[in-house]
C-alpha cells in the first residue's frame, strides 16, 4: 500500500517538473527592458532629432533574440507601448526602422500594431 503511494506521489511530482518545464519555455525571455536599451540610440532618429547612427546594431540584437513566437510577441507589444508612450515619434520612421537597418520583421511598429497575430 505505502509503495503504491511512494509510485503515485513520484509519477505526480515528475508530471509536475514536466509542465512546468513546458510552460517556461513558452513564456518570453526578452523583458520591454531590453526592448528599450536595445533601440534607445533609435531615438534620435525617430523623433527627427538625429542620425540613424548605432540604431541598427541594437535593432539587429534585439531581431536575433526574438527566435520564438512569444519573444516576438513580447518585442512586438513593448515596441508598440514606446510607439504610443513616447512624444514626437515619427511614425513613418518608426515604422520604417527594420528595414533601414536591414530586417524583416512581420509587423509594422505602430500603436495601431495586433501582436497577439505576430507569430
């Protein structure tokens, strides 16, 4: 009887480690705060108060991390949050920022932007 419990106890405990393990490979490891430190030195770009300058090497980062569905998804909702948050952005910049930097992202950066379709 006892072994009958010890079994069930470690079959549950296994099948427990296994969720999770599943569930954290689903969730995004790239934080808006990254999203922010990598395209910071976009700024002066996007608000028409500079030159493209180092952008693109955070912007070609920031595209190389985001390998996964959810980290595009993250990226995609923290680039529209700054799109909205910050004053002065130029949108057509903005949105033109991957491919003057040389990527292809799926979705334009805009405040208008549906990331939950960003696959």
């Amino acid at each position: 009887m006892a072994s009958s419990i010890v079994k069930s106890m470690c079959i549950f405990l296994v099948m427990a480690v296994a969720v999770i393990a599943i569930a954290r490979k689903s969730e995004a490891a790239i934080g808006c705060g990254t999203v922010v430190s990598s395209i910071k030195p976009c700024l002066p770009y996007v608000t028409g108060k500079g030159p493209l300058g180092s952008c693109c090497s955070g912007v070609k980062s920031l595209y190389a991390a985001a390998k996964t569905t959810p980290d595009r998804q993250s990226v995609c909702n923290c680039l529209k949050s700054i799109a909205s948050s910050y004053s002065g952005i130029n949108s057509d910049k903005a949105a033109g920022l991957p491919g003057q930097c040389g990527v292809n992202i799926p979705y334009k950066i805009s405040p208008s932007t549906d990331c939950s379709k960003v696959v």
